[in-house]
C-alpha cells in the first residue's frame, strides 16, 4: 500500500511537474495563461498513437511526435497569442478555444474510444510484493531528467538569463536588448515540447482519449496556483505534494477516482484566498487588492 | 383617444424609426413573437426556445464579465445548481414548476454569494481560475451521491413547462424579455433613476479609483455576483424542466465556456450582444446537426469562429454591425443612422473625421 502510494505520486508527481514547469514558463515569460498547455500533451500523445498505427518504429514516432508538438505551440502563439496579446482576457479565452479545436480534431478522427500505447519497456519487477513496471521507472527517470535539464537552461545559458530578465520586467528587458517576441515565441516552443515529454513519460499508463487533456489541466493549474504563479520551484514541488495527495485519495477514500480532481481545486481555491502568493511566489502586489 | 394614438405614434417614428438598432430589435421581437402563426414545425420551436433559455444564461454571464469586469470561468456552477435544485424539488417532493424555479433561482443567488467571495479580493487571472474550479468541485461531488443525483445518468422525468408546444415557447419568451428588459436597465450607465450601472462600470474600470470615490466595492461586486447568479439561475431552471432532465454535463467545461463563446461573438458588455451571439450561433450549430457530416465538425465550427472572432472582430458581431448603421453625434452623444448628414438633434455635423480625411 505504502509502496504503491509512493511510486505512484511519483509518476504522476513527476508527469505534472514537467507540466507545470511549462505552463509556469509561459505565464512568467509570455504572460500568457494558456488553458490549452495540457492539449498539447494531448495532441503529442495522439501523434505518437498515430506513430503506431501508422508502423513507425516507436522511438522515431515519439521522438516526431515531440517536435511536432513543439512547433504547433510556436505556430499557435504566431497565428493566435501574438495577436491578442494585450487583452488578458482574450488570451484566456483563445486558449480555450484552441484546446477545445484539438479535442475536437481528435474526437473526429479517432472517435470516443479509449486508446493504449504498448509499453516502451515491457515488463515489471517485484518490489515488496508490489508490482511495478518497468515503465514507471522510465516515467520517473525521464521526468526528473527534464527538470534538470530545464533548471540548467535557466540557470546557466544566455537564454536562460533573458527569460529569466523578461520575467522579472519585460519593458526593461526589452530596453536592455532583449527581443521579448522572439523569445517569448521559444518559451511557447519549449513548454509545449515540454509538455510532449510528460505525455511521453505517462503514455503508456493512461489511456489515450480526446478529453484526456482536462484531468491534469485541473491539477497543474491548482500546482502552479499552490506554488505560487510564475514560480518555477515552487510549481514543482507543488506538482509533487498534489501528485502524492492524488494518489493518497485513489487508493484510500471510497469512490475517491471521482474527487481526485475535486481535491486539488479545493486546494488552490484555499490557496488563492488565504495566501494568494502561494508557497514561494512573488508577491503581486497590484494583483491584490 | 386620437390624442394618444398621435402622441404614441410620433414616439415610434422619433425614438425608433430613426434608430437602425432599435428598428431591428422591434423587428426580431415581433418575429418571436409571431413565429408559432408561421410554423408550429417542433424542431424550430424547440431551437428558438432553447435559444431564449440560453439568452438569458449568456446576458447573465455578461452582466458579470462584460459590464463589471469579473471575469467567471465557469459560469455554469450558477446554470447547473439551479437546474439541480430544481430537478430535486420536483422529483423528490413533487413541487409544481412555479415553486422549484424561483427556489432554484434563490439556490443560484446563494452560491452566487459565496462564489462572489473570491471574488472580493482576488481579481484578473486568479479570479477566473477560482471561478473556473467551482463547477468542476460540485460536479466531482455529485459523482460520488450518485445515488442521490443520479450520477451519470443524472435525474430524469421532470414534470413539463406546460401541456403545449406553443405555451412552453411563449412562457420561456416572456421569461427572457423580462429577464433581458431588467438586465438591460440594471447595467445602463445612462440610467438616471439606477446608480448600479454606472457604478459597476466604474469598477471594471478601475476599481481603486471606484473605491477611492467612496464606492462600497465589495458590496457592488457582492450584488453583481448574486445579480448573474439569479438571472443564470432562472435560465437553468426552465432549462431543466424544458428538457425534463437534468445531467453532470451541465457542469462541464464546455457549459461554462458556451456563454463566454456566446457574448464575445456577439459583443461583450451589451446585452444585444449576447442575444446576437446566441441567435446566431446556436441555430447555426443545431442546423449542423440535421447533417451527418455537422454532427461531428460543430465544435471544431464553433472554436474556429471563436478564435476567428477574437482575432478580427474582438468586438464581436453586434457592435461591428452597430458602427456600420449609427453614428453618434459628437456634440450631444444622440444616435443617429449614418446615412444622416446632421444630427437630428442638435444640427450638427456627423461624419467630420472622415470628410476631413478626404
């Protein structure tokens, strides 16, 4: 039960994290909340299903699958964000109407069926009389290795530093030399290559729907609101602590695969009254009033 | 007698003849109106009475978003609480339908409240995200009472408007004229007899300067919340008894975002926005359905006009058909149609700018 609850919140702790990262990244860079983040992990796991069934090998289908996402999220912010951009409210709503365009597409195409991608790796080991797959491991391994690899960019590379700069100030940034455009339209690049991974990463143990994209919609929101907007940390360790009370909920409340959902938006709407910072945010002042 | 005949008829040719606006909406009424001598056909009726429920649900969504600036996500908790409720007056104690929708109403107004609190501190993106969690927690919990709500399958068998077609129609377009006739004047910045119009503007505005002219906001925004919440209510109740169900879709994602695809087709804060928006849209999506092929591209439809809208006419459909019939003179602020060379109050000039561009 322990074990299982464990490995688990890390899959999903992990899959939301890198989801997180993205949507984080956006708002902090692009101040764009882009509802449709979580389609595009879903557009990235259709890709890689249609990989298959078209009889590609599997590695290049995800590997086209996540640049293909990736370039569908710079398209996107060319044709729709970039037009929008001065009302915050028009944003949001574009993309909505995105995500629901994808779900729809897909909807057409394949139909309501519940779809299953094999297994990168097959098979499982046994761990204390719980069955893990070997999946799980990748799902981790993978997912914790794109978190480093997102803090080493931020960290360390100029582009890193100029998204960094926008999110602290993008008119200044802009006066410094900074092209807030060009690397606006990057930041939507990569979180949506980002979230390709995260669909990558879990693919083979959710199943593939059109309307898979609104469950994990619900938790990062409540993750990044829990961490405070725009806080890259503080999103992930909130992916990770609602990741784990998802899983906690599933297996020990009744009927709990219903409230899982419930659960993480009570959190953020708690959140959102008493500390509307989050764990580690900034502190917006003109946002509160 | 002849008197008021006169006096009656020179009201009608000066504040509305001379209007395009006002010309169009006495026609649009009459043709509601008059429809069921023109066809009694149940498909159309069914889709213009649907129409006017909806009406109501996406002006009661603008009066919240559009005129005062609270931007709800999920505006649909108002719509499906109020059909619950309804649903579970009548079914489980057998209330006639002149109980169970005002209760419902009063239910939307309630949660309205509490909904509205959020709101009092929170504001933009934080307020929509909140907004947006509501409809999807109630629907997470009616899950788990299945037993209670009936779960999926939701509750069924609700008794009808009335024994006719005919007077289902007429009963739910008297419900949305009033609806939108109080709605209309509630949010009229104009209004000399109502400060609530113009106040709420102020507050979408800018709400510290609202607060600094000695406007109780949190009252305001308080009032507004239980404002849409009522008329969102009334609008989910006929709705639940017009269908004689009542299911866990209404409290999806879509349902909420409908009235915002709705009015911002339309025409945000204008309440013949939102009736543009929803006459337009919604027959245009039923009349997908008759084909095989429309049943499956609706919604990719309706999304591609959305982001089409919001892209080149971010105004949306109404006001753009507005500028292009009236102009309003600069010096009085009197409507005027455009053809008018002077305005027909004051004699001034209308097209200045752009005789001044030849």
């Amino acid at each position: 039960m322990f074990l299982s609850i464990l490995i688990n919140g890390l899959v999903s702790g992990g899959m939301y994290a890198v989801l997180a990262v993205g949507f984080s990244l956006v708002f902090g860079v692009a101040k764009i909340l882009n509802l449709a983040h979580t389609a595009f992990y879903m557009v990235t796991a259709f890709l890689i299903l249609t990989g298959t069934i078209i009889g590609l090998k599997l590695s290049i289908s995800v590997i086209m699958a996540v640049i293909v996402t990736g370039l569908l999220g710079i398209v996107c912010y060319k044709l729709c964000f970039d037009r929008v951009k001065v009302h915050e409210t028009a944003v949001m709503i574009i993309s909505v109407a995105i995500a629901m365009l994808f779900q729809e597409i897909f909807l057409l195409i394949f139909s309501e069926q519940f779809r299953m991608i094999k297994a990168f790796i097959p098979g499982f080991v046994e761990i204390a009389g719980v069955r893990v797959l070997y999946h799980h491991f990748f799902a981790v391994g993978a997912s914790l290795v794109t978190l480093i690899l997102v803090w080493l960019v931020l960290s360390k590379t100029r582009l890193g530093k100029a998204m960094r700069a926008i999110n602290q100030d993008s008119e200044i940034a802009n006066l410094m030399g900074i092209d807030v455009g060009r690397i606006s339209l990057l930041v939507l690049g990569i979180s949506a290559i980002l979230a390709g991974v995260a669909a990558v990463a879990i693919v083979p143990i959710v199943m593939v729907h059109p309307l898979m994209w609104t469950d994990p919609l619900v938790i990062v929101l409540s993750s990044v609101v829990l961490g405070g907007l725009g806080s890259i940390k503080g999103s992930i360790i909130a992916a990770f602590i609602l990741g784990f009370a998802e899983t906690w909920v599933i297996f020990v409340v009744p009927s709990g695969s219903f409230l899982k959902g419930a659960i993480s938006l009570t959190v953020m709407v708690i959140v959102l009254l008493l500390r509307p910072e989050g764990l580690f945010g900034v502190v917006f002042e003109e946002e509160r009033l | 007698m002849v008197m008021h005949a006169v006096w009656l008829y020179k009201l009608f040719r000066e504040s509305i003849l001379t209007i395009p606006g006002r010309l169009i909406a006495i026609i649009f009424l009459w043709f509601l109106v008059l429809l069921p001598l023109i066809t009694i056909e149940p498909s159309v009726l069914r889709i213009i009475t649907l129409a006017s429920i909806f009406t109501i649900y996406a002006a009661s969504w603008d009066v919240l978003a559009g005129f005062s600036g609270q931007i709800n996500l999920g505006h649909a908790l108002f719509f499906g609480v109020a059909a619950y409720t309804t649903a579970v007056l009548n079914k489980y104690l057998g209330l006639p339908i002149w109980i169970t929708i005002p209760l419902g109403s009063v239910c939307a107004v309630t949660v309205g409240l509490i909904a509205g609190m959020p709101a009092l501190r929170l504001r933009g993106f934080y307020l929509g995200l909140v907004t947006l969690a509501f409809p999807l927690i109630l629907s997470g919990v009616i899950f788990v009472f299945a037993d209670f709500t009936g779960g999926e399958q939701g509750i069924y068998g609700l008794s009808r408007l009335s024994n006719s077609r005919i007077l289902d129609y007429y009963i739910i377009l008297t419900a949305m004229i009033c609806s939108l006739f109080i709605m209309y004047k509630l949010t009229d910045a104009g209004s000399r007899m109502l400060r609530i119009g113009v106040i709420l503007h102020a507050i979408r505005e800018d709400e510290i300067t609202a607060r600094a002219s000695g406007i109780d906001t949190a009252k305001y925004k308080l009032m507004v919340f239980a404002i849409s919440g009522f008329f969102a209510g009334v609008a989910g109740g006929f709705y639940a008894h017009y269908m004689r169900i009542t299911g866990p879709s209404i409290l999806g994602l879509f349902f909420s975002f409908q009235p915002i695809l709705w009015t911002i087709f339309g025409g945000l804060s204008t309440v013949y926005g939102a009736v543009t928006g929803v006459f337009v849209l919604y027959p245009l999506v039923e009349v997908c359905c008759f084909y095989e092929i429309g049943e499956h591209i609706r919604f990719i439809l309706l999304s591609l006009i959305l982001i089409l809208t919001l892209i080149f006419m971010p105004e949306g459909i109404a006001v753009w058909i507005r500028d292009k019939l009236e102009v309003k003179c600069q010096r009085c602020k009197v409507v005027n149609a455009i053809t008018r060379n002077f305005c027909r109050a004051c004699r001034a000039p209308l097209h200045l700018e752009k005789r001044g561009k030849k």
